[in-house]
C-alpha cells in the first residue's frame, strides 16, 4: 500500500524502516504518528511484511489519511523460500527479510533529490546503517523494548566473554550492572543456546547498536527509573553504550478506532464493569493442543466472563512462536474441548484468530488480561489500566512478565514458564479468580491505574516522554539544516 505524499514544504523528511511482524509495526506507526502531529516533520514508514492478516488489515485501516505529512509505503516483500530452510528460528527469518527489503529503500533514497534528515531503525534492520552513511543520513535506533533489555543487550559482548557454558544453566541470576538481575530461565530466546542461529546475530545487534547517532527508548522515566539511570550512569554499561538514549514511551496504541457493530464489543458492553477476562496470545503466540485444553477447562470452571482469541494449536509438546504464514486458517475452534462452545455460550465469547485489542483493552467491561507478555501488549494493557495474568512464550517475554511481577505490581503469573510445563486447569481457574473477583486482583487494578496514570503523563503535553520526542524532533530539524 502506496499513497502519495502531497505536501511539498520544506520539513525535515524522516524514514522509518519497521522489521516484520505486528510487534514491530504497531509501535513505528505509533511512532511515526507522534512524529507528524508535531508538525514539525515530514515522515514516511516503510513496511517490511510478507503477512496479510486481519489484524494487519485492522491496523491499517486505523492509519490511512491520519495526516498529510504522513507517508506510508510497502517495501517490496521477499521470498521466504529463497531466502532459508523452513527449520530456520524467527529470528533468522526477520533478519534475512528486513535485509532483502533494504536493497528497497536505498533504490528509493536515490531516486530523491534531497535525502532525509534520519533513518529510523530497529533492532533486527541495522543493516541499513551503510545505505545512511552512504547518503550522508543521521541514523537511530528506535528499540521498542523496555530499558533492561536494552541494558542486557549492552552487556551481553562482556557475559559472552566471561561466562562459560549455558547461560540456562547458571546457578545464580545473570548480574547486569546497575540493574535489576536476570534468572537464567528469562535470558532473551537467542541466549538460550549458544549454538542457534540467532546468538550470533544477537551479540551482532549489540554492537550495532553502538554505531547509532541515538537511541529512541519505549520506555519512560517513572517507569524504569533504575535500568535508566544504569544505561546513562553505570560505568560499565555508559562506556559500551554511548549514543544519547531518548526515552519516548509508552508509544502504543492509545486511541481506539471506532468500530461499528462488532458483534464480541457488544457483548462486551452487556457485561459488569471490569468482569471480563481477555485471553490473546499475540500475533505470532501458539500454544500446544494439550495446554489448549487445560486452558478451556480453566476458563470454564473459573465460572468468570471471558473474551478468548483461540489460535491454531501446535500439536508438538509446547509451543512458542508461529511467524509467516497463515494464521487465518479456518478451524482453530475444533480444538476446542467437545461441549465449550455451547456450555459457555452465556458465560464468554470465543474470537478464532483476532479481536480488536484496543478495543477490547479500552473497554470499561475489562477486568484483566491474559497476556504472552510481549512489549506491546504489555504497554496496551498499561496505558488502560489492566492487570495481567502474565503467559511469556517467546522473546523478551519472560523478561517482560519478571517486569509486570516482580518491578510493576500489576500481574500474576504461573508457578512454572508455560514454555517449561503445562500449566494446569486448576492453577489456570486459580489465577483467573485472583485477577478478576479478589481482594488481590483489586489492588492489582488499582496498581495497574497507578501506573496508567504516570504512562499518560509522559507524553501529555510538558510530560518527559513529550519533552524528550521535541527534543529528537529539534535533532532531525538540525541535520535538515546541514543538508
């Protein structure tokens, strides 16, 4: 999708490169967004993606015409099956697309007569950074994790050099200066052996990271006041690390569009205030066929109301992770325990494949949240102030869910990873009551309003978050002038 930009004044243009998948796309058309309505910018994002799902559709839709200076442009997708073997990790995969799509933008950077001011980047498309410095361009980074990853991410060139073995199989947490400790069962996926094929792409991304002209954080200051302080002030961090670190978040989805007899939003709107559990996994979450079933049962015999978005399960012993290809196929609802459909049919609504989130997690009717834990949902269910029933299945997640615990106050999570066991029904109706109908949950909700209410500020007018975001804007105002 290409639409023509038709203003032709003299703002500083910036490029924004989004890598494949909701979770990257979510938060750079948010960004970009925030960008435009300073009214100081000219900004086009560029889309790497080879999924055309609903809530690829959905999200789109939301974004058309939001602003004349606003551009938004497919790159040109790849082929997966030239690319790599079926076999390959996620991670591989996103970067080996990302990196046939950059041949894309610097066609189209040519083709200019005057260049951008920035290029903004993620983690996982630094591999644009000599198309900019061969066209003369400011390059960020815009890390749509949390501070601590950021701080992990910094380390993990020296926990290479000074740990030997598995990280998984350290007896004591991972020291990260200045921060808060890592247990080894929450390491980012790609540290989880040193033999799979994103370890090496990961300590790649950490020196990358390095060479950026600045880094732009989905985070803010309230929020992660100890990791931040560690990236600016630690020795050990600050001297790995030196681009200026901006802290903008939360950059999520805090509008809802309007949506127009949305048969599960209408049943939403029969329901008690903060009585209806929100069960999604994410874009790309999978959870075995076994764990389904305990999972339906739970739900059930917690007699709570639910919206549940039921995907495909993997028929293997766990799941994780399902990326690139398609999860609108028809039937994910036969998995289902025989009976569910009917036996609940009053008691909650069953979504195959995709629900409105933002609807959903804006509404008054929602009490908590189900979550894999991924940073955007995590933001999403913050910036509406919704605890979590935290379910980490892949990534950072299992550092975002010790976060929400442990740092946040605003979740709960199983006994064991849900990657490592099954998670029974009973502890599954266990935690459903505790978030949605105890005292527990109450002051969980109450802590989740708490951190709302401090998310919200940041980026009001005169917030740090707004301040930092004119702050980079004046960057980009600079290197127009140089150029």
């Amino acid at each position: 999708m290409e639409k023509s930009n038709p203003n032709s004044t003299s703002k500083p243009h910036v490029f924004l490169l989004a890598s494949p998948g909701m979770g990257h796309l979510i938060p750079f058309l948010e960004l970009s967004k925030r960008l435009v309505t300073l009214n100081t910018l000219q900004v086009t994002l560029f889309i790497v993606s080879n999924e055309a799902t609903k809530a690829r559709s959905h999200l789109m839709e939301s974004s058309n015409n939001f602003h004349p200076d606003l551009e938004l442009v497919d790159l040109t997708p790849a082929n997966l099956s030239e690319l790599l073997s079926t076999d390959a990790t996620v991670f591989k995969r996103i970067f080996l697309i990302t990196q046939a799509a950059i041949k894309d933008l610097e066609s189209r950077i040519s083709s200019m007569s005057t260049p951008p001011a920035a290029l903004i980047v993620d983690v996982f498309s630094m591999d644009a950074f000599p198309v900019a410095d061969r066209f003369g361009i400011k390059k960020y980074v815009f890390v749509t994790l949390n501070a601590w990853f950021l701080a992990l991410t910094t380390y993990v060139r020296t926990l290479d050099r000074e740990i030997e073995g598995e990280y998984v199989d350290l007896p004591e947490p991972i020291a990260i200066p200045g921060c808060k400790p890592l247990r080894p069962e929450d390491v980012f996926d790609p540290m989880l052996s040193r033999s799979s094929d994103g370890y090496r792409p990961y300590l790649g991304m950490s020196e990358r990271l390095t060479k950026a002209d600045g880094l732009l954080l989905n985070t803010w200051e309230a929020l992660e006041p100890v990791s931040l302080k560690a990236l600016r002030e630690n020795e050990k961090l600050n001297q790995i690390m030196t681009p200026p670190l901006y802290p903008v978040g939360p950059v999520a989805r805090t509008t809802v569009q309007e949506v127009v007899g949305n048969e599960c939003l209408d049943w939403l709107s029969k329901q008690p205030t903060e009585s209806v559990l929100y069960v999604a996994l994410g874009s790309g979450g999978i959870i075995s066929y076994k764990q389904m079933t305990e999972l339906a049962w739970g739900l059930e015999m917690s007699r709570q109301r639910f919206i549940w978005v039921v995907r495909l399960p993997t028929m293997e012993k766990d799941g994780a992770c399902r990326f690139f290809s398609d999860v609108n196929v028809k039937g994910p609802l036969e998995y289902l325990p025989e009976g569910f459909l009917d036996r609940n049919k009053e008691l909650g609504m069953v979504l195959p494949n995709w629900g409105p989130q933002d609807a959903i997690l804006a509404h008054p009717s929602t009490g908590g949240f189900l979550s894999h834990c991924g940073w955007n949902s995590s933001l999403e269910s913050i910036v509406n102030g919704v605890p979590v029933i935290a379910w980490p299945l892949y990534a950072e997640q299992k550092m975002n869910a010790t976060l929400l615990t442990e740092e946040l106050g605003v979740a709960v999570r199983p006994e064991v990873l849900p990657t490592k066991a099954v998670v029974s029904r009973d502890e599954i109706e266990k935690m459903v009551r505790r978030v949605i109908e105890s005292k527990e949950g109450k002051m969980k909700r109450n802590r989740a309003r708490s951190v709302q209410s401090d998310a919200l500020k940041a980026i009001e007018k005169g917030g740090s978050s707004y301040n930092t975001l004119i702050e980079v804007a004046k960057e980009f105002e600079k290197n127009h002038k140089v150029l």
